[in-house]
C-alpha cells in the first residue's frame, strides 16, 4: 500500500519540451534556469524525485519544489520571483532630472552643485545625489585646465620632435632644454612638527621669502642624465652662459639636437651668435602652448614635488645647494622617459578633442 503525497504527473508538449531542452543545453541560459529545466524534463520522462534528484545532485524537496511550480505556472513557474526588499523610490524620471540639471543648469549664487544643494534642489537624499553622480561619472566639484596650441606650424612642430623622441638621429645628442625660472627660497614662519605615528608632518600656512633663482637644466633623452646650472636671472645672457657649460658637458664628436620652447632668450642676437659658431648645434622649437613635448618639464615637475615644494630654504644658497644635491641624486641612478605616442596618434587625438569641443560650444551657443 503506497503512502505519502501524491505525486503530480507532468505531460509536454512539443513546444514546452523544445524550449526546456533549449533552456537546458544553450550555453548562456542561467545556471539556475537550466537546472529547473533538467529536473523537469526528468520528471516528465517518469523519473522518481529521489532519481532526479541523485542525478542532478540536489534534494529530493527541491524536485518536487519545482515540478509542482511548473504543473501550477508552467515555464514561467521556473523563473524566479521578485526578492522581497524595499520597494525603489527613485523612478528613472527622477534620476534623468538630478543628471539634466547637473549638467544643463546651476545653482542660484553658485558655479557648480553639491550634493547638498541638489538634495535640496531635487528633494532626494544627498547619498542618493551621491550615488547618481558616481553611476553616471558625474563629479560637478573637479575641473581641469587646457590650452589648444595656435601655432600655424603646429603639426610639422609635432612631427619633428617627436621623431627625435622615437629615432633619434644617428651620432648625435637629443637635450630638452629649459628653464625653471624664479624659484623661491621659502622658510615657514614657524618651527614645523615632524611626522609622528598617527600625525603627518605639519607646517605653518605662510613663509618667508629670502630671494629667487633661476634654474637652466638639460635632460638627455637616451640616459636621461641631467645639465643644470642656478643663475641669479634667466636672460640671454644667462642661456649662453648655459650652453657653454653644455659644451663642456657632451662628446665633442657629436651633434647636438636641442630641444627648446619659443621664449625669447633662447632667440636672443647673443644666442645666435654663439649657435652661429658651433654650427654642430641644431635648434627644434615646440609649438606655442605646447610646454607638454618637451620632456625636461616633466623633470621640473619630479625636482618641485621632491625638493622644492615642501623643502625649507632659508637663503638662496641653500635652495641652490638643495636642487643640486637632487640633481647629483638623480644622477647617480638616471632613469629615461620613453616617449611611446607616434605623430599620428597625437594629432588624431587633438583632431578628435578639438572637433568635440567645437561641437559643445556650437550646441551651447
């Protein structure tokens, strides 16, 4: 005599069978979704619970969880139902108003939103503001700066440098060269508090100036070994000076390519009458607005962040002694920078900058 709950027989047809059988062998079907679909397809071959569920490695309650799902609700019995929780407040119409008027308005008395004052502004939640923002990279409070370069010879400016970067003329020497001009020579007003576990460094918020320097510096490119020399000021006459300290630095026996921006010193009657008499030296000038090709920068930006900017200089010697003491450092283990962008690349990248930034200012116009 048999007891226990009846067991429901499950009949398919054609097209039930056909889809289970899809749901169960394609490759992108959920996990979840395809094991159902076995358990079903077992159930109506005649398979007991217990055979289904040892061939499919489940319990017995589960089998039978699903096949009375599928005998009440059929295929949509197998999918899963809505996971109890807090209902969403924040519709789509909503979220599309917080991001309009972030990016199409601003706040009365002020240039940018918060998301204090778009709480206000949309009457949601500042985390919810918050959240909006990070979904959609929103972030009202940073700004960047850019100039685009107007020289009329831009493009065969790019060319030329870059390709000093890339391959390098044979026999010859590659120098980006420029000058750091008045550096300051800054002491705090009070004795700052060194760095302890649990406190950083803290210093006063203002300083004393004790006079400026002007630093000329001369990066090769190949072993990215520096030239430098402080000079009281940075007029033609102090970039001649430089240069003959240039010489004595380099291998007579090479040419020399210099890098250079389009100050006027570097143009200056004294300087080309020095260039004029070592005609082994060839000049190749970045675009106007375009500091970023000459690599010696990014060395400026190295000596600012580790010896200038939290350094404490109580004279002008003692900055000098300092920015040489980081450049004999910095020397004893040269590191190059390898400029990787070819001419193309770059160009392609300002063509597309710029014809986006046409595009915006035509639309807010």
């Amino acid at each position: 005599m048999r007891t226990g709950r009846p067991v429901a027989k499950i009949e398919l047809s054609s097209e039930v069978a056909s889809a289970l059988h899809g749901f169960a062998q394609r490759r992108k079907t959920a996990q979840a979704l395809a094991l159902r679909a076995r358990i079903v397809l077992g159930c109506a071959a005649g398979l007991s619970n217990k055979v289904v569920a040892a061939r499919e490695r489940v319990t017995a309650q589960t089998v039978g969880k699903w096949r009375r799902r599928f005998v009440e609700r059929g295929i949509d019995g197998l999918l899963d139902e809505p996971r109890p929780g807090a209902p969403r407040t924040i519709d789509d119409t909503k979220v599309e108003r917080v991001i309009v008027q972030t990016l199409e308005s601003q706040p009365q008395g002020a240039t940018h939103w918060s998301t204090r004052s778009m709480a206000r502004h949309s009457g949601l939640s500042t985390s919810s503001v918050g959240r909006i923002w990070r979904a959609f990279g929103l972030q009202p409070h940073r700004v960047e700066t850019f100039k685009l370069s107007t020289d009329p010879l831009f493009v065969d400016k790019v060319r030329d440098i870059v390709g000093l970067y890339i391959n390098p003329p044979d026999r010859a020497l590659v120098l980006c060269v420029d000058e750091k001009s008045q550096i300051q020579a800054l002491d705090r007003t009070q004795p700052l508090l060194p760095m302890r576990p649990g406190q950083i460094e803290r210093r006063s918020h203002d300083y004393q100036r004790h006079g400026t320097t002007s630093l000329f510096a001369a990066l090769d490119i190949a072993t990215g070994r520096v030239i430098g020399r402080c000079y009281p000021r940075h007029r033609a006459v102090e970039f001649r000076k430089f240069l003959a300290q240039v010489e004595q630095a380099v291998p007579a026996d090479l040419d020399i390519h210099l890098v250079l921006d389009n100050y006027a010193t570097h143009k200056a009657p004294p300087v080309k009458a020095w260039l004029a008499r070592h005609p082994r030296y060839h000049l190749h000038f970045t675009p106007t607005s375009a500091a970023w090709l000459n690599q010696v920068e990014r060395w400026f930006a190295l000596l600012a962040e580790k010896q200038i900017r939290r350094g404490i200089h109580r004279s002008v010697q003692d900055l000098k002694a300092g920015i040489a003491a980081f450049i004999k450092a910095y020397n004893d283990h040269p590191k190059p920078f390898i400029w990787t962008k070819a001419a193309d690349a770059i160009l392609q990248t300002i063509a597309r900058y710029c014809t986006s930034t046409l595009e915006i200012h035509a639309a807010t116009c």
